[in-house]
C-alpha cells in the first residue's frame, strides 16, 4: 500500500519546486519540431509511412512534457518502451524514435538551465538506453492461471473471432458453475484485456477489433453486475470516475465492481468526466471516498485538477481520495505529490487502502 498525505496540486508542486507546469510550454510547437523532422528523408518519402511516423507525436511529446512536470522520468522511459515496440511492429525504421527525441530536445533548449530543464534532462537520459538499444517484444501471460488461465485461452479465442455469443456463454456458464465474480474478472477478463492491448500494441490486430473487443467485456461485466450484491453492505460509499480525457473506463469499472463486493455503495462515472461533475457528484452521494483514474502520463495533471476540486469543496473534508492508473503503478509517489491519499495498484489493494483511510478515527 502507498499512502500518501494531501499536498498541493501537480501545477502548484511544480511551481513550488521551480519546475515549469505543462501548460507553460509551447507545445503544439515541440510538436511541430518533431513532425517536421520525421516528415524530412531523402528522395520523395511514403505518405502511408510518414502518416505512420507522425500518428503518435502528439503523444509523445504529452508523455514527456507531463513526466518532465512532475519529475518523473521513469513514466517517459516507459512510454518509450511501448513506443518502441509499436514502432517496430509497424515497420518504422529505428532511428525514428532517437530523430524525434532529438527534435524535441532541441525545441526545449530554451528550457535548459532551469529546474523544468534538469527535469527534462533525466527523461531524455532515461529515453537515449531505449532508443539505442530497443526492448524485445513483450510476451503473453495469458493461460497462467490454472483453469481460470484455460477459460481465458478460450475466451480471447471467441473475441478474436468476433463470436460474441460464445465469448458471453463462456463467462456466463463459468459463473453458473461457481466461479465466484472475482476470479472471474481475476483470471479472464482482466489478462484477456491486457492482452488485447499487447496485440494491438504490436500492430497484430486492429483498433475496430480492439474495440469490439472491450465492448464484448463491458456486455460480460454488465450480465454478472446482478452477482455483486450478494453480500452485506458496509455502510460506505464511493464515487468513481476517469478523469476528463481519459477514455479507459474499464479497468476503473472493474474496481468498483470489487467495491461493490466488499460491501460498499458505489457510483460509477465512467469515461472522460468534467471535474465538477465528480465533485457535484461525492457531494450529492456524501461519499467517503472518490476513486480517480489517470490511464496516461498526459491525464495525471487533470487528475491533479480534480483532487484540487475535492479538496475545496468543504462539503467533502472528510472524504479519502485514490489514485490509480499507469503512471502510479511506475511512480507510485505521484499520488503524494499531486495530493491524493494513497494510491492502489490493484482492485484487492484499492479496497485495503479504502478501508484503512475510512476506518473510524482515521
């Protein structure tokens, strides 16, 4: 469990610490630095191949720009790491990367011999290892988990295939026959996920399937919902949502089905949620606790924002705040910093956190 205590939000930390908030950077130019460098090759270039090469820059420079505010160097060297293994799935020659980090660099040179500029300096240190030498392709894991794993071979098979139906009878019948929801989600629907992500990470399915994909687990998470409330009921209650931008619901919503189970009240807001809607929101329900999702290193100032939201309403003094997502699994202290309680890198420990920071007389 990582805890942490409430502090001043990420732009505020920034400022305090001599570092520049993201917002203080030119960024649609770092961009264009970094297009106009991967678009220039000798000879009359492959439009399919420099649409290919400029696709993600936009993200890459959001991944930098936000590890570099929050001095987290790590978050970066680990977008690189998928960056790195997309680009080679997709055909992209390898210096693509070392040009637009060079580019970027290059752009932020005015930055240099600040704080911000020091900060920038260890993401390009932790970048220039990954760039020169590129990670091997990532492997399964899926099938690990005994009959579980086995159930998720079969599963992921009826995705890929587009068999809807079966894929549903699947999960149904596994619940039919005693699997409890939580190994269900545990052992199938959360590594299926993962590795829906890794295949289309390296360019070997699409994003319709992808998306057919994910759409079939939220249907297999909507037919179990009625198995949540079998339990006793706790007393509390918590607000969930994705901050605003962030798309990823699903693995947010699978937390708070695991609230559910333990016996709390939740109320879930999904994808891309305006900050004051989730304030408005643990203020009507007087929630004890609200669960933020920040899936990309780009989202961790909106989430940020939203904690500093919570914090001013006095309505919800009382009320816990965790963090989760990407960025707090390979920096755990960003919770501290952008002025969370804690942060949890999975449902089973979201659950131990929340109910050890709303224990009476925490």
């Amino acid at each position: 469990m990582e805890e942490a205590r409430p502090t001043r939000t990420c732009a505020a930390n920034a400022r305090a610490g001599g570092l520049t908030p993201t917002d203080a950077v030119d960024r649609a130019a770092v961009q264009r630095a970094v297009a106009e460098e991967l678009s220039t090759e000798p000879g009359q270039p492959d439009p399919d191949m420099v649409q290919v090469r400029l696709e993600r820059t936009a993200d890459l420079v959001d991944a930098l720009l936000a590890a570099a505010a929050t001095a987290t160097p790590e978050i970066f060297a680990q977008h690189l790491v998928a960056e790195s293994r997309a680009a080679a799935s997709r055909g992209v020659p390898g210096d693509v990367l070392r040009r637009a980090l060079t580019a970027a660099e290059s752009a932020l040179a005015s930055s240099r011999d600040s704080l911000f500029g020091k900060a920038l300096a260890a993401c390009f240190a932790c970048a220039r290892p990954i760039v020169e030498d590129p990670p091997p392709p990532e492997q399964t894991r899926l099938g690990a988990h005994g009959a579980g794993g086995e159930l998720a071979l079969a599963y992921l098979d009826c995705l890929l295939r587009g068999d809807r139906h079966e894929a549903l009878r699947l999960v149904r019948e596994a619940a039919d026959g005693g699997l409890p929801v939580r190994r269900i989600y545990l052992e199938i629907l959360q590594p299926t996920q993962h590795e829906i992500g890794r295949l289309w990470q390296e360019n070997q399915i699409g994003v319709a399937t992808e998306h057919f994909c994910t759409a079939v687990t939220q249907l297999a998470m909507s037919q179990l919902y009625p198995r949540l409330f079998g339990g006793e009921r706790n007393g509390r209650n918590m607000v969930a949502a994705c901050v605003g931008g962030d798309l990823h619901e699903i693995g947010l919503r699978m937390v708070a089905d695991f609230f559910e189970i333990a016996g709390w009240d939740t109320y879930f807001l999904g994808a891309n949620t305006p900050a004051p809607s989730v304030v408005a929101a643990a203020v009507e329900r007087r929630a004890d606790l609200v669960a933020i999702s920040a899936t990309m290193s780009s989202h961790v100032a909106a989430a940020a924002e939203l904690i500093a939201r919570v914090r001013a309403e006095p309505a919800l003094a009382r009320t816990k705040i965790v963090v989760g997502g990407h960025p707090f699994g390979v920096a755990p202290e960003l919770a501290r910093r952008i002025g969370a309680d804690a942060t949890a890198s999975d449902a089973d420990q979201a659950i131990a956190v929340a109910d050890a920071l709303c224990a009476p007389g925490a």
